[in-house]
C-alpha cells in the first residue's frame, strides 16, 4: 500500500481472485441479518462461515456516502487490499461503508480497516475454529 499526500493507492499486484470479488455470489441479507462483527464510525463488518475453500468479499458504498465514482472505486480498492490476508479464510466477508462528515481521510479510512480485520481474525479464531 502506498502513501502519498493522503491518498492512498494500491500496489499492482494485490489482486483478488475473481471468486472473491463476486459480490453477486454472496447473499448480502443473509450476512447482514446476523449481529456486527464490528463496527465504527466509517464501517459496519458483517461476517459469516462458508463452507467453501476460499473466503468472499461484498462491499457496499451508498452513492449518498460516497457520491463520486472514482471515490467509491478507490474505496473499494483500498477494503480489498486491506482484506487480502483473509483470502484464503472460508468466510464470507460483507463491508457496509457509512461514511464521515469529513472529507476521505485516507489515514483515517486505513486505521479503520487495520483494526476491522483485526476483530474479524479474533472472531474467526475465538468463535469458528472452536466449534468445529
């Protein structure tokens, strides 16, 4: 991930695979019906065990959020490459973003996600690995 001037971009190489990024593929509601995995005040993360190989990611960004494009796309790109250590993890992964009264805050948008994957680690240690 690189920084620079506050914007945050990318790198390249960090690409998921197609499986993934189908947001199509996961069923939002059923996600969403369960409680919060965690929380702040830029995103709501919901999770929940598949029982496929690979995990999966959904992502939403509200146009009232997030009104221009590239905004969002940028968003979306920075939430994957944050995500991409839990690829390999067999969840399913919905990232509902809620936006700020501030202006994007690429250091501040960075720290939330940091401490989302964290939590969502624990809650795949503490919880699923347990009851299988």
């Amino acid at each position: 991930m690189l920084s620079t001037g506050g914007v945050l971009k990318a790198e390249k190489n960090c690409q998921f695979n197609k499986t993934m990024l189908r947001s199509a593929d996961i069923d939002f509601d059923k996600v969403i019906s369960n409680k919060p995995t965690s929380k702040d005040k830029n995103f709501f993360v919901y999770t929940e065990k598949n029982n496929r190989e690979k995990g999966r990611l959904g992502i939403s960004i509200p146009k009232t959020k997030a009104k221009n494009a590239t905004l969002r796309n940028k968003l979306k790109r920075v939430i994957r490459h944050h995500l991409i250590e839990l690829e390999k993890t067999p969840i399913d992964i919905v990232m509902v973003y809620r936006g700020t009264a501030n202006k994007y805050d690429a250091k501040l948008i960075s720290n939330s996600l940091q401490f989302h994957k964290e939590e969502i680690i624990k809650t795949v240690e503490k919880d699923w690995k347990t009851s299988e």
